[in-house]
C-alpha cells in the first residue's frame, strides 16, 4: 500500500487493547503503517491500580494526548504541575521528562510523531 493511499481507522475497544508499558493500549496506528515509522496513535487505558504509583516519564517522541475520560496529573520538570481530564488536551516535546500520576481509570487517545 502506498503512502498517499494509507487509511486506516477505529473504534475505542479495550478488547483490542495489548499490553503496554502501563496499562494496555489500543493502536490506531502502528509505528511504521503508512510507511512513516515516527507516526503512531492509539488509546492508552489505565487505571491508578497498574501504576506504580506517580511515574516518571520521558518521551521517546513528540507527543499529543486528549482525554477521553478520567484524570491524570502531570508535573514536566522545572514547570507547574497540572490536570487532565475529559475534554482536556496537551502537547509534549519528544526528551521533555514529567511525573505522571494517574488520578482515575483513564482513557486517552495519543498520538506520537
């Protein structure tokens, strides 16, 4: 398939989802669909229970987040801390490390490019 032709599309089903680092996700978009390895989605499901308790995160790619439903509290280092929750959305920079503490059962849609 070629580039210019890639569609692909889906529905959330955590039935579909798969082990992840935390939690499960569910890709949309696989790294490397389309012929364009940094390019990925999916929904990401978690819950307070499968973490560790606060997380810290550093992205191995530019990141976009939206909430679908739930809550996350996230604290980038040297910056303010904030909340997430459905409705809400934000923008990471690829190395920019954060704490990530999930608040409740939470189910985000990212994109990674």
């Amino acid at each position: 398939m070629s580039q210019e032709s890639f569609v692909i599309h889906a529905a959330i089903d955590r039935a579909a989802a798969e082990p992840f680092e935390v939690g499960v996700v569910q890709w949309v978009r696989r790294p490397g669909d389309g012929e364009r390895d940094a390019l990925s989605c999916g929904y990401w499901f978690i819950t307070p229970e499968e973490t560790p308790g606060p997380m810290r995160v550093v992205g191995h790619a530019d990141e976009s987040v939206y909430i679908v439903e739930g809550r996350v509290r996230i604290e980038p280092e040297g910056q303010d801390a904030f909340e997430l929750g459905a409705g809400d959305s934000a923008s990471f920079n690829k190395d920019v490390p954060a704490v990530w503490t999930v608040l409740e059962p939470t189910v985000e849609f990212f994109v990674y490019s």
